[in-house]
C-alpha cells in the first residue's frame, strides 16, 4: 500500500503527513494519516473523523483508538485519519476559510477551493484504498445528537454493517448529495456516518460508543478479537421528523437526549423572555429523542428536537 509516496508493508505501522493546501501566512495544512497493516491479507477498514472541524467527538474517538493500540490489525488495514478539516479544527469552525463544507464538495477538485481539495484528495488517493469506512460526526450548531448510526437500510450489506457496530440507534438516511458517503458507494465502498453528541464539546458516552461500535464492526470483520457487548438493544429508525418552534422565545425542554416519547406528551416550552407567554411543545408521534436543541434562544420554526419516529 502507497500513500503520498510512502509505502507501507504488510507488517508495518506507519504516519504519513499529506499536505493540502497552504494558507496566506504560508502555515502548512497537513493532514495525518496512521497507517496500520497486519502481515496477513484482509479488509481495509478507514476510521476517520474531523470532515467538519468544529465536531471535535469524531477526532477523539480516533485519536483514543490509535492510542490504545486498538487500529493494530490481526489481519488487513487500519488507515486512521483524525482530523480531516485541519483549519476548521483549529478554527472551531465547520468549514474551511471560504465557509464552505468539506463534506458538500465530493468528489472534489484538485485546483478548486480548500474545501474541493480535500474531497479530491480522499477521492483520489483514499476511496481507492479500502473497502469499509466510519465517518464519525456530531450534532452541529448547538444541538446534540444522541450516539446513532446513518446508513442506507435498502443496502443489505450497510444494514450488516450497521447492526455489526450496534449503536443505540440505527437512521435510514439517504445520501446527501456530494457527501463522502454518496461518493464512496457510487465506487462500491461501504462507509457508514455515526453521529454523536455536539460541536465543540466532548462527550464521553458518544465517544464511549463510537470507540466501542468501531471495535465491534472490527471484530465483525475478522481484524480483531476483541469485543465489547452492548447492554442496550440496537433500534432501527426508519422514519423521523423535527418538532419546530412555533413561535421566538426561551426554549426549555423537559426531555432528554435518548429517552422515548408518547405521542401528545409534553417536550417543553416556550417562553417569552419578558414573561408575557408560556407555549407547550408536544409530541406529534411516538418515538425516541434522537437529537436536541442545547440553545434555549430559538426563534419561529427553529428545530427543537429531532424525533425517531416508532410506528
């Protein structure tokens, strides 16, 4: 296996620094790759996080792996990328200097915006390389996701994948035009997005269950023996909806990240900072708090929650 002109033998562990770009002040964007092959022949297994920088769980999630020595293969290849949008890293921003998204500009271009060299660059010199991938995201703009896995249910082989990692939740969710995960199976290649948590802050039960979903899709296929058990049941989403503010206020939920939901049920309110009003927010369906809104300041037909639907 090559990468960037560096190559890595069955057998060898390796980091590899790819540069990208280079900013007005000449400050290098580089982006670290640790390469980790075991002697006998198998599956090449991408784990990456940081496509969005300000979604800081993803990045952890890799950095704990590569640190417990859990990327080293039994058999096949690791490739392990954490932090993908380098500037938006250090910039706490999801995007890249000209504001836009790395993962809306697949399947890139190699003289177009940072962001489009980015997609080119896992386009072109990683795509090619593996068979299976985890992107590893969290909620953006203040609202949390709780631990959740995205993948395409009309694909057996995602939906093996997928109930291989077991997450608390499992979203049929379609591609999102331009999207790494679109442009990867377009190529044949299996990437599966999880979400969990929020931008800009750790948390240690999505990071907990995305290191632990990432060592059972590894011991699914064959790179490892070890094996975490779940002590929850893995629930598949196949339909889902956002419960909107209705009117600009002071959101306060009375719900949780997780926890189930009857229809009719009170999720909160909606106050008016000068105390002139007081709106309940119901629940429309039965179904789970998948995501939720950490900003109690929201405005008419912001999102509130976002609702696994269970019919």
């Amino acid at each position: 296996m090559e990468i960037n002109g560096v190559k890595v033998l069955p057998g060898e562990e390796k980091k590899i620094d790819v540069n990208i770009a280079r900013l007005p002040s000449h400050s290098a964007i580089d982006i670290s790759i640790t390469v980790c092959r075991a002697k006998d022949p198998g599956p090449t297994l991408l784990l990456m996080g940081g496509l969005h920088g300000d979604e800081i769980n993803g990045s952890e999630i890799v950095r704990r792996i590569i640190q417990k020595d859990l990327h080293i293969p039994k058999v096949g290849t690791i490739i392990c990328i954490p932090i993908i949008n380098v500037y938006g890293f250090i910039h706490f921003s999801r995007y890249v200097p000209d504001g836009k998204d790395v993962n809306r500009s697949f399947p890139g271009n190699k003289n177009g915006s940072l962001a489009a060299r980015m997609a080119y660059y896992l386009t072109k010199d990683i795509l090619p390389l593996i068979d299976y991938g985890l992107d590893f995201h969290t909620g953006g703009a203040d609202r949390t996701n709780y631990p959740q896995i995205r993948c395409v249910m009309k694909d057996e082989r995602n939906v093996e994948l997928a109930k291989a990692f077991h997450a608390p939740f499992t979203l049929d969710s379609k591609f999102r035009p331009k999207s790494l995960r679109q442009t990867a199976n377009k190529s044949g290649k299996k990437i599966l997005v999880y979400e969990g948590g929020e931008s800009s802050r750790f948390d240690e039960y999505a990071i907990k269950e995305g290191i632990n979903g990432a060592i059972r899709l590894m011991h699914h296929l064959g790179m490892t023996d070890d094996y975490v058990t779940p002590d929850y049941q893995n629930l598949v989403i196949k339909n889902s909806s956002w419960v909107r503010a209705r009117k600009s206020g002071i959101f306060l939920s009375e719900v949780i990240s997780g926890q189930p939901i009857k229809k009719n049920q009170v999720l909160g309110s909606i106050n008016d900072p000068f105390g002139g009003f007081k709106s309940k927010v119901t629940a429309t369906a039965n179904g789970y708090v998948i995501g939720l809104n950490h900003n109690p300041i929201v405005h008419e037909g912001d999102a509130l929650m976002h609702i696994g639907v269970i019919k």
